[in-house]
C-alpha cells in the first residue's frame, strides 16, 4: 500500500472539491484530490444543465402553442419528439460535462487520486485498499443525494431521480412527481409542457421554497391554473405491470388514484457523509449527522477539516458552492491562522416559468415592526403584458430606520435577471432612493421591481423621516 503526505486532502471532485484544490494549490500548498465517483460536476451531470435544456424545450413547445394568441397560426400544431429531446439533452449535457473534464485531465496526475476515502484518524484518509493519504487538513466536499421518501422507499429501486432522469431513451407517456421544491416544480413543469401527463404531490400546502404568503399564494393560483398538483397529500405507492399506482389523500379529506408510467421523486436531498469515517474526526454533529461549521470559515469547530458545498447543508447552490470551496482550500491550506471570509448576498433561482427567486433576507427572518414591504403585481405590467406572461407578484423588504433594502422573494416574468439586480443593490447597501435613482428604461420587466421599489418608497414616508446612512450605521 502506498503512503501519500500532502498538506491538504480534499474528498469530491465536484465543484467545491475543484475549487478548494485550486485554492490549496494558489496557496504554495500541496494537494490531493479524491474522487470515488465520476469526475464531473454535479451541475453540468445531474444538475442545473441538463435541466435547463429539459426547459429549453419546453419553453419551445408551449411557445408554439401559445402562438395563436398573437395572431400566428400553426395548422400541425405541436408535435413532441421525446426522443429528439433527450437526445439533444445528452448530447448538449455530454459537452458541458466535458468541459469539467477537461478541466480535471489538467490537474498534474500525482494531484488526482481515484477511490473511496475514508478516516482512520483526524486528518488520515485510506483510499479503498490502495493507498493511505496522511495530510494536515481535509476538506470534506462530497455533494449530496436525493432523499428516499418513505412512501417511495419499496419502489425506490424503479423510481426516477435527477440522477437518472436525463439518460432515459424517451419521453414518459404518465409522470408522478413527488416533492414540489425547485427540481419538482422545474422539472414538472417542463415534462408537462413536453406532452406528459403530469401528477405533482406535495407533503405540504408549499410549492417551492418561498416564505412570503402573498407571493407563495401567487405561485399556488398561477401553478394550480396550469398543472395537476395535490397539496398536502400523503400518498401509497405500487408496482403496476410495467408502471406504478399511486393512491393519495389530503388534509381536506380528499381521496384519488392514479396510474403512471414513471415516478420522479424530488423530496430533497441528503449530505453524503454516510461510509466517511466520521467517527475517527472526534468532530461535534448536529441533528442530522452534518459537523458543525462555521459559514465564514467553513471549519469543523477547531478541527483541520473543513466542509464545502453541498455536503455543508448550507446554501446547495453551484455559485455557493465555489465559494465554500475557495473559503475551505485557503482556510485549509494556512491552518491553523484560519480567516473569516466574505460572503454573498444569498440569491436562489427556480427556472419556473413564471421564474421564482429569493434574494438577500428572506420573509420568514424579518423582524416584525422592524422592515417595510414594496409589492408589484405583475397582471398589468407592461412588458409582461406585451409578452403574455403577466402573471406573479414581487415584494421587497427595506428596513424602516434607513430604507435600506435588505431582500426580496420573487415570482414573476424573467425575475431570474431582475433578481441579480436587487442582488447588486442589497450587497451595495443601496437605499430604496439610490436604487430608484438608477436608469429604467421603457418598456422593459425590469420597471415592474421600479413598481415595487415606488410602492416601498411610498411606504417608507409614511413612516416618518427616515436616519441617515451615518447615523443608522453598518449593518443596519
């Protein structure tokens, strides 16, 4: 067996892993990266590409068929070719995941290790039964996988997730998808709009992961309007013959069933920490079995390792991601003169359409009599009305002392650009006045956040005269 002595192992090559390697590296530090599963990003793999060309498509169809409400006549009509679609999925998937390795080949060969890394120690690693890597910091980026939902869990051999779902041959005829968060909701909606009869479920009365009521009744009436979708359902699964029976009741007492050709189960996903050895680290865990960190440092406590994307249970988004990687490699590689780092604004996008988004602070965590709210309602906006996609609502959130804006959640036409814009102003520490004192130009969606922000500025004056930034001070 071989001995490997570097100043930092890194677990998952993923993009936390690659980016925390890559950080180690810039550091003069020495580095090796531990990968028991594909190379590839879980986005370019499973994630964020292959889903967003399953949209693609989808948008291209439903534009079709919305055609004749501006005049255009289509005399076919439209005619899905499931396997064209998935064809184009795989191979568009297939040249994004071959970017990412190319990227790998690039990593000298002496920094790559393939295997199964497991502790023996604190910051000793054995690598299936080939080589014990001995180091003086890890970084722990593992990803995560979907959850088995109890209801799915006889049938969990058979069921889709978006770890599978992309290499099917062709499109299913039926679809129960189980769970109504970002995937489900995205995925649902796309398969819908491809031509497959389309059964959403959801444990509870929550379509995504929205906090604020008024936008989340937005998101229930306009997704209700187009999609099958039973909230706050339980639901008993089956074999039948070469698909499944789904039998359901809800909360209201209702009772239904129905026959599919496919289940896809979206009911969230699991830090893959299961198998590591986490019981040689001496590390503190919580609830879940996931090691304490802190966000600023990514650091397990006071130990030599660190957690970084997915596995972190923190913020599982890619952009997120990165940066933990970067945080935990530089952390890792000057341990133990560990720094706290920045971090941005949070910003979380479904590719819904209407697109959903959550910026900064969200509903749930203002602080009552502290905050006010400015809404758009995007039924008469402009653009959207011009595009026929004028359905959502927008509320975002200022503080009352110095209407500084602090956050947004989002349910509207093409929010996923208007998003990064309140983004920019909430991590500019903007007031609601800078920020409407910023060019808008007619007739574009973006004067529907212009709405929000007048309503909010409105808002704000009735209060009273509102402190200066100086005198509000940071932070505030």
């Amino acid at each position: 067996m071989q001995v490997m002595r570097v100043d930092v192992a890194v677990i998952g090559g993923g993009t936390a892993g690659l980016g925390a390697r890559r950080a180690v590296v810039e550091a003069g530090k020495s580095a090796v990266l531990i990968e028991g599963g594909p190379w590839g990003t879980t986005c370019a793999r499973v994630g964020c590409m292959p889903s967003k060309l399953l949209i693609a498509a989808a948008e291209a169809a439903h534009a079709v068929r919305a055609a004749p409400h501006f005049g255009i006549q289509v005399p076919d009509g439209v005619r899905v070719d499931g396997r064209a679609v998935l064809r184009r999925v795989q191979a568009e998937r297939d040249r994004f995941v071959g970017f990412v390795l190319d990227g790998v080949e690039a990593i000298p060969p002496e920094q790559r290790l393939r295997g199964h890394a497991r502790f023996v120690a604190p910051t000793t690693l054995q690598v299936d039964d080939h080589t014990r890597v001995e180091a003086r910091a890890v970084v722990i980026a593992t990803g995560s996988t979907p959850k088995i939902p109890p209801s799915l869990a006889a049938v969990w051999d058979a069921v889709l997730t978006n770890e599978n779902a992309f290499e099917l041959a062709d499109l299913p005829e039926s679809i129960a998808v189980v769970g109504t968060g970002v995937i489900g909701l995205e995925v649902g909606q796309a398969l819908h709009r491809l031509g497959v009869r389309t059964t959403l479920f959801a444990r509870r009365d929550l379509l995504g992961p929205l906090t604020d009521p008024v936008v989340r009744a937005s998101v229930s009436a306009a997704m209700a309007a187009e999609l099958d979708i039973h909230c706050n359902a339980s639901i008993a699964v089956q074999r039948d013959g070469g698909g499944f029976l789904v039998r359901w009741t809800d909360t209201a007492g209702g009772r239904g069933e129905r026959r599919v050709a496919a289940i896809l189960s979206s009911a969230g996903r699991t830090p893959n920490l299961a198998d590591l050895g986490l019981e040689h680290t001496g590390l503190a865990l919580d609830a879940q079995g996931v090691p304490t960190i802190d966000t600023h440092t990514m650091q397990c406590g006071d130990a030599p390792i660190f957690l970084a994307g997915d596995v972190s249970n923190y913020r599982p988004v890619l952009h997120e991601a990165a940066d933990e990687g970067r945080i935990a490699g530089s952390n890792a590689a000057r341990f133990p003169e560990v720094r706290a780092q920045h971090r941005r604004v949070p910003l979380l996008i479904a590719f819904t359409e209407p697109n959903l988004a959550m910026v900064g602070a969200r509903f749930s965590e203002l602080r009552q009599g502290e905050h006010e709210v400015g809404c758009v309602d995007y039924g008469d906006q402009g653009r959207a009305r011009v595009m026929r996609q004028n359905a959502g609502m927008v509320r975002v959130y200022a503080t009352r002392e110095c209407g500084t804006l602090i956050g947004a959640e989002m349910f509207g036409p093409r929010v996923e650009h208007t998003a990064h814009l309140l983004a920019w102003a909430v991590q500019a520490g903007l007031t609601v006045e800078e920020t409407l004192d910023m060019p808008f130009y007619h007739p574009v969606v973006e004067e529907g956040i212009r709405t929000a922000l007048r309503d909010l500025s409105t808002r704000l004056k009735l209060r009273g005269p509102l402190r200066s930034l100086e005198e509000c001070g940071p932070g505030s």
